[in-house]
C-alpha cells in the first residue's frame, strides 16, 4: 500500500461523528477522548423471532418495511426510535430479523424493542408477529464482498 510522509494534521477525528464538541486540539491526551469509530456512530444490536417466515415480507409497503418504520418512529413510546442503521433477514432462519440501530440505548432493552416491533401492521397476506427480542443480532456477510 502507497504511503507518505505526513507534514500536518493529527490522529484525531476528521468529523465530530458522535457528539459535536468542536476539534480536540492534536496535543490532547487521545487515551481520554474515546473511541474513533470512522464508520459511525456506536450501534445496537437486536434480534426479533417472527412466529413464521418473514423472507417473503420485503413488499412495498410490506411487513418489513412496516416493521422499519415502527422502530424507527419509536411506535407508542416514550424516548425510544432511533435510525436502523442495517438489518438482515437470517438466512439460517427466515423467521429471525437482525437489526442494527443507533444512536446506541434509542431502545432502553430488547422488550421494549420487541413492543415497538409489533405495532407494525401485518400486509401483503403475511399475518406475522413477533414473539421474541434479544440483544443478539448475527449479521452474514455479503456474497458480493
């Protein structure tokens, strides 16, 4: 891999991507800053085990689309939704959605996820709920990568 000589700048982080503090001055004790997480913010991690199939539920409009919206907009809640960042429908298990979603405790534990997950509303004749919640997700690589 090319490399150069650096003649300015700092190990710092380029973009405030967790919090907005301003630029951390290059002479500052990096150990007491934190994490430098350049793809994002911290994530969490969640798994729902639908009482059937959910593999056929990514219709306009569909089950999982429903079920994005409902976790995103915090359904019926107070102080939770927050942005699914990335989600997977299990290939091992087609009755199991992985999802990933931040900012980090948007949701305070998997059964109040799990709550929010349910207000969305069963269409495209897939009559689905879910009936568990853990803070497990497993995410399969792409075959693409």
């Amino acid at each position: 891999m090319a490399q150069f000589t650096k003649t300015n700048g700092t190990t710092q982080p380029v973009f405030a991507l967790d919090v907005a503090n301003g630029s951390i001055s290059g002479t500052a004790n990096i150990a007491a800053q934190g994490p430098v997480n350049l793809a994002g913010p911290g994530l969490d991690f969640f798994s729902l085990v639908a009482n059937a199939s959910i593999a056929s539920g990514g219709n306009v409009n569909g089950f999982i689309n429903n079920t994005m919206q409902a976790i995103q907009s915090g359904a019926g809640t107070t102080g939770a939704g927050g942005t699914v960042a990335m989600y997977q429908v299990s290939p091992a298990s087609p009755t199991i959605l992985n999802v990933a979603i931040y900012p980090k405790g948007a949701y305070a534990n998997a059964a109040q996820f799990l709550t929010v997950a349910n207000t969305a509303t069963a269409t495209g004749g897939l009559n689905i709920q879910f009936n568990s919640a853990a803070a497990n997700a497993v995410f399969t690589t792409s075959p693409l990568s």
